[in-house]
C-alpha cells in the first residue's frame, strides 16, 4: 500500500476530508424537472498533504496526499466550513439551521498498512452513510453533527460532534478551532479495535471483544488564507485523544497510541458556474 493509501485511510477513519457541499432545496428554483439544479454553483478542486498516523490507533506516522472535491451552491454568503466536514448536501437550510445526508469513504486496512496489524482481519473498502445537521447560533460559531451507518467496512453505527469558533483577523485570513467529540457502537469497534482469539494466537495481541462508547476527544483548528478570489489555502492541525472501547484495545495499548496528531496543508481552486 502506497502512503498516500496509508494516510488516507488513517483520515477516512476519523482525521479526514474537508468539503460539505450545500445544496439546499429551499434555494429559488425555476420552472420544469430540472427546475431545482438552476443557478449558480462552485466547484472546488484541490489537495491536501499531510502527515498523520498510519492507521487510526497506531503511533507510527505516514507522510500522505489526497484530493480535495466539493461541490456547492452558491448562495448570497458563503457559509464556514471545515475540513471535517463529510460530504453531504442540506435538503433544509434557513440559514442558521441546516439538515441533510452526509457519507463518508472508508479506505481498507490490512497488514501491508502497518506491521502492526499482522495477524488481524483485513477491513475492506467501505461507506458510511446518514445524516448531518448544524445550527450558526452566532456568526462566529457553528455547531455541527453528523451519524452514520457503516456497510462493508463495519456494520456499526458512528456519531461526531463538533464546534468551531471563527473569525476572520484580516479581509483574506480566518482562523478557526474548537472541540471535537466521537462515539460509535460495538460493531464498529470490533471491525476496527477488536482481536479474536484465533487472531489473538496469529499476531500475538491479547484477545479483545469491545464493546460500545464514546471513541475519541480532541481538538481541532485551521488557518486559512483567500489568497484570490478563487485560489484558498490552509494550514491545519488536529490532537485526538482515543477512549471508551478503542483506547483499552490491546492493539492500541501494546503496539498503537491513543495519542493522535495530524497536521497539514491544503490549496484549492474555485471554478464558478450557472445552470
């Protein structure tokens, strides 16, 4: 595996991807069955280098890349975002209280990520998929949660809360950083976090069966720089702190961290378009 592989599959599980495209359903629409995609629209495109761990748990870290793609309609302001975000679109949107589907790509995790995971069942390529929904309870906050249901890669239920502060310390540089919170179910930990006896006797792991809770705390923040009117660049970094039922695993505890640190850069590029 490629360590553009490995590290993305360490943010796909937790450190991860920026964009969330709003597409709102109540924006003004015209006449006939494609009614509703008229208007103006942003495609961004971009990447983002970083170095993260090599898989989610571990303590060895990987220097990675990875495309960043977000698709969006363009309303009368441009709503904060951070690079958290999965990819989703809000089917209602007042402007302070936004709710739609989200979903998320899970990159697979086997031994060729990590000597680490020698031994264990391979997780393969997954998705996850639900709902997110965030309140702007001023115009320099925003509150944000998403749940979503794992297939192929687990079967589990997660849930991530967050909050950001923001403010803008010149016209083209905003700063932003508040707490972020994970939970997931027991189906989720054992595809990630769990050692089966059998598995326990090939990789030398003591034997674990977790059981469901609270997943991660930390922080996150960005600065991010409008170095045009099309062109945006950040610097970003982000602590989580494993607990619950993924810091007591026997392979965090004797060959991971629940220490997990992740910083990078991105740049990206707007193209503006009217259907």
């Amino acid at each position: 595996m490629s360590r553009t592989r490995l590290a993305a599959a360490a943010l796909a599980a937790g450190l991860l991807l920026p964009s969330s495209a709003a597409l709102s359903a109540d924006a003004t629409t015209t006449d006939g069955s494609w009614g509703w995609f008229s208007g103006d629209w942003s495609l961004t495109l971009g990447a983002a280098g970083f170095v993260a761990p090599r898989y989610e748990g571990g303590k060895d870290m990987a220097l990675g890349a990875m495309p960043v793609i977000s698709l969006s309609r363009t309303g009368p302001a441009r709503l904060f975002t951070s690079r958290n975000d999965n990819p989703g679109f809000s089917l209602y949107d007042n402007g302070a209280f936004r709710i739609g589907p989200v979903g998320k790509l899970l990159w697979p995790r086997d031994d060729s990520t990590s000597n680490d995971l020698r031994g264990l069942h391979d997780v393969p390529f997954g998705v996850e998929a639900g709902l997110f929904a965030e309140y702007f309870p001023s115009d320099w906050m925003r509150l944000r949660a998403e749940v979503r249901q794992g297939f192929l890669a687990h079967h589990g239920v997660v849930a991530d809360l967050s909050a950001d502060a923001f403010t803008n310390v010149t016209p083209t540089v905003q700063i932003s950083a508040g707490p972020r919170l994970s939970l997931a179910s027991n189906r989720y930990f054992d595809a990630y976090y769990g050692v089966s006896p059998a598995e326990s006797l090939a990789s030398g792991l003591t034997a674990y069966d977790p059981g469901g809770g609270m997943k991660s705390a930390g922080v996150g923040g960005a600065v991010t720089w409008q170095a045009s009117d099309k062109i945006t660049t950040q610097l970003f970094a982000e602590y989580t702190r494993l607990t619950g039922p993924a810091a007591d695993s026997s392979l965090v505890k004797e060959r991971g961290s629940p220490n997990q640190f992740m910083i990078g850069v991105s740049a990206t590029y707007r193209f503006d378009f009217h259907l």
